[in-house]
C-alpha cells in the first residue's frame, strides 16, 4: 500500500510532519528496506511507477529460491525488491520473508547494521528476545563479483518484522554502492497491536523506531525520488 505524499515539511515540537503525517524517526543503523513480492517484475513496476526510478537487478540466492532488485537510498542504505526466483527449483524450506503467501508487493521487514552478531543475538536471546541463528549468505552480481555476509537468520520473524533482523557485510562493497540512484530514505516508522511491547524490544538493540498503535504489524517508510515523496507500507 502506497499513498503520495505533499513534499510540505511542518515542523511541530521538533517532529518532521508531511502533508500532515509524522515521517517518523530515521533509525541511523537502517542497512535496508525489505520489499516482499509474488513477483520479482510486478515488484520493479511498482516501484519505478511511484519513484521514477528502475531498480538495479541484484542477483540470485542459490538455494533460497528468490532474486532481488535494488535502489540505492542513500549511502549505505537501499531498498531491496525480493520475489520468488522462476530460475530456481524450489527450495525445501518457504522462501524467506513470506514471499511464497504474499498477494501483492509491500514492506515486509527492514535489516539494521550490525558487529560481532553471535554476541549481539546471545545478548538478545538473554532479554527474551530470539532472533534467527547467524548464518552467512552470499549472491553473485550481474557484473560477476561476489557479495557475502552475515546475518541473523530473516526466517526468525519479530514483532511482525518490525524488529529488524541484522546484517554484517564484512569486507563487501555496500550494495546501495551499485544500485540505482537518485533516492532517500526520508523516515521510517512502524505500526503494532502491542506497541509498547515492541518498543521495549527496540530499546534493547539502541533503535530509534518510532512503534504506534495499529491492527497489524507495519512499516511506513517515507522515501523521497525523482517524482516527489512517497509513503511505502
């Protein structure tokens, strides 16, 4: 779901307002947005017609089933459009971030930027929060060079997926550095049944996420390209 935004900033008791809506926080160790989609295309469509912009193709996730398509928003920082891989055979275990059940393309989760992960999901796991085993992962670019992390496991789902996940490039080109250009992360906010709940779990990684009431779990990024800004759920 996507509304267009009025590009009019209004700032009250020192909160970033557009057209009337906080933007929300913009937590610093945003690594990257998760767009989950059906398809990988409808997933691109969408988004070059709100942005203006034509994701960068990503790559593969040999034996994950899914391929991606990326927009730089800002340094060190992207939008990740994720879908089932028509390439693959199908993995044995659901895709991850939910694509195998979704109906139409939304933000799924985010990723945070992250150091010495074992110790930081050991931490976690203390505070009664469980994020998913550190594993590695890895992807072959278009132009042939090879990207490789660490991350916990986005399989384990918090909070709806407003709790991110956390990643680790290591020694890996950003991929925000390769992707298109010419748009900015803006703010990010989340909404969740049990608010106060959720906040108390962000608190413990140091994560400025502004947490409303809402029905369900969501992300509201607002992101600003080429053809004005844009509210991304």
């Amino acid at each position: 779901m996507i509304r267009r935004l009025i590009t009019t900033v209004i700032v009250i008791a020192g909160v970033s307002v557009v057209a009337g809506m906080q933007s929300g926080s913009l937590p610093v160790p945003v690594d990257h947005l998760v767009y989950g989609t059906p398809d990988l295309g409808m997933g691109i469509e969408r988004i070059e017609k709100l942005l203006g912009l034509r994701a960068t193709p990503g790559g593969q996730h040999p034996g994950r089933g899914t391929r991606n398509a990326l927009v730089s928003l800002g340094t060190s920082t992207y939008l990740e459009i994720i879908g089932p891989d028509p390439d693959q055979p199908t993995p044995a275990q659901p895709r991850p971030f939910g694509v195998d059940t979704l109906k139409e393309p939304r933000l799924v989760t985010w990723a945070a930027k992250g150091k010495d992960l074992d110790r930081l999901a050991g931490e976690a796991g203390r505070r009664g929060v469980k994020l998913g085993e550190v594993i590695p992962g890895s992807r072959k670019r278009p132009d042939g060079g090879i990207l490789s992390w660490r991350y916990t496991d986005p399989r384990t789902v918090v909070a709806g997926g407003v709790v991110p996940f956390f990643i680790d490039w290591g020694t890996s080109m950003h991929p925000s550095a390769t992707a298109t250009q010419g748009a900015s992360l803006v703010g990010l906010r989340a909404e969740h049944p049990q608010p106060d709940q959720v906040r108390k779990m962000l608190d413990g990684f140091g994560l400025d996420l502004a947490v409303a009431m809402g029905p369900r779990p969501a992300l509201v990024a607002t992101v600003s390209g080429p053809r004005g800004r844009v509210e991304l759920r």
